[in-house]
C-alpha cells in the first residue's frame, strides 16, 4: 500500500549522511522478494553507501558499522514486531474493497513507525556529523549533483507521455508483485489514476535541491564548532523537522495532496481487483509479515 503512495514522491531517498537511519525499517514498504536477505544485509549495504558519498576514514567507518549493527539490532527487537502487527491489518483489508481513508491511516501509521526509528538512531547520527571534514563535506555535494543528474534523466528529460507510461510500468510492476498479473479492468484504474495525479517532476526537484542544500548548510555550520553537542543536535533536529515538513508552505500543501491523491488512487485500483488477485496480495503480505517475525527471533 504505502509503496503506492510513495510512488507518486518519485521514491525520494536521503542519499546522504542522514540515509541509513531509514534503511530497516523501509523494508516494510517495499514489495522485496528476498526480504529476509535484504533485511539482514542492510547494516552492510547502509555502511557501504554512507562510504560511498562522505569517504569515511577508517575510524569512522568501524565506528559507522558499530551504529548500524546496533540500530538493525534494535529494529529487529523492538519493530519488526510492530511492522507485522500492521501487515496483519493490511491482510484484513485486502480481501474487501477499501477506502481512501483505511487507506490513508494505514500509511500514516507506517510513517509513525518510521519516526521511532528517526528519533532511535538520532544520537548515532550527532557524533558522524561532527565529525565530518570540509573535503567530507564537499564529496557529498558532488554526489548528490550525480544523484540529481540521474534522477533528472529519469523524471525531468523525458516528455510528458513518456513520463507517464515510465510512472505506469514502474507501478504496474509493484502491483504486480502483490497481486499477480494484472488485467485491462486493473491496467485501466491505474491509468486513470497517474492521468489525474497532481504530480509535478520539476517541483518535486526543487524540494528535493532545497533539502540538499539544507544538510550541506547545516553540515558546514556544525563544523564551525565540532564541540557544540547542544548546537548539532539542534541543527539536526531542525534539518529533520524541515525535511519531513517542507518550510514551503506550498509544496506542504503538494505534498500532502499527493498522499491523498495516493490513497485515493490505491483504494481505486484496489477495488478493481478480481477476488483471485486479492487473495494473492492477502498471501504476499502473509509471507512478509512471517519473514518479519521469524526475523525478530533470530
């Protein structure tokens, strides 16, 4: 359900310092195959890519996987419990039609989720962040410039007929993933619905420019005074808080259209299931919701 929804957020990622802290616990939103594996692999892949954009010396590396294994531990007792627990929900809801609403308050409890995680791994992200050299800071810019040329080639460039038949088939893939081979009736909900979204590629790029330009500034300010614990922790805080709430009250109002429009546009879908595919999507969730609880017990 909520990788609908976030479909229409063109996937945003925090592809910086502040990445890993989401890592465990999106695996409750994507439809992985292999979740057991992703799963365990995440403190790995999370180490690997938080290298990859600051170029961590060796101390901070060790230091970096000794949080993340800490934090996946945590996930495991405490959440994934949690996760399963809405996954049972979702079952429930799946064998019936569905409203934009149950919809919605199922999303809205996913993203609770993930502000536990947030507020969990915030004093493992205060000491990185002091820590970060200017040259640390700079290897950042320039991989968010490549990050950004990627995602323009991806949602900028093409024209807008060809945006959305990428938008469809990325879709239709996930859904597919749940539900089984959809047919013309399902194809059909799911056009209508990205026909009538309010999405926006170049505003959602703008939001997605001011966020980075706002850790970088805020990197760069805790690095006038590395000793100010106080100081980081607030300007992290805030650069939380701004990254969750947009302080444009414009695209705050974006924004939260497209959740609706997303729970909207997945009840619609949703409904034009036949009773096979959603006895599929039942058993896809099922499956899920064991890897978590055999994964927390392990």
């Amino acid at each position: 359900m909520a990788y609908f929804i976030g479909q229409e957020r063109a996937r945003p990622r925090m592809r910086a310092v502040l990445a890993w802290t989401l890592a465990a616990a999106m695996l409750v939103l994507q439809g992985c195959s292999a979740v057991k594996l992703a799963y365990n692999q995440a403190p790995q892949l999370m180490a690997w890519q938080i290298n990859r954009y600051l170029g961590l010396s060796d101390a901070q590396a060790e230091r970096v996987r000794d949080e993340l294994d800490d934090l996946h531990q945590w996930h495991r007792d405490t959440m994934l419990p949690q996760h399963a627990q809405v996954l049972q929900k979702v079952q429930r809801q799946l064998a019936d039609n569905i409203t934009s609403q149950q919809a919605c308050a199922t999303y809205a409890e996913i993203r609770t989720q993930l502000d536990q995680v947030v507020s969990q791994a915030e004093p493992k992200m205060l000491w990185l962040a002091a820590q970060l050299t200017d040259a640390q800071i700079r290897q950042l810019e320039r991989r968010q410039a490549d990050s950004n040329a990627d995602w323009r080639k991806e949602w900028l460039d093409p024209a807008p007929d060809k945006l959305r038949e990428h938008r469809f088939k990325e879709l239709l893939s996930r859904a597919e993933g749940f539900y089984g081979r959809l047919d013309e009736p399902q194809k059909a909900a799911l056009r209508a619905f990205i026909a009538q979204s309010s999405f926006d590629s170049q505003r959602t790029y703008n939001e997605r420019l001011r966020r980075q330009k706002d850790l970088v500034q805020v990197l760069q300010k805790i690095a006038e005074d590395r000793t100010n614990a106080d100081q980081t922790r607030s300007l992290l805080r805030g650069y939380l808080a701004r990254f969750n709430m947009s302080p444009d009250t414009a695209y705050q109002r974006y924004a939260q259209t497209l959740v609706e429009e997303g729970c909207d546009g997945y009840a619609r879908v949703h409904n034009a299931m036949t009773v096979a595919q959603r006895l599929k999507a039942v058993q896809s969730v099922k499956g899920y919701e064991q890897d978590f609880l055999v994964l927390a017990v392990q």
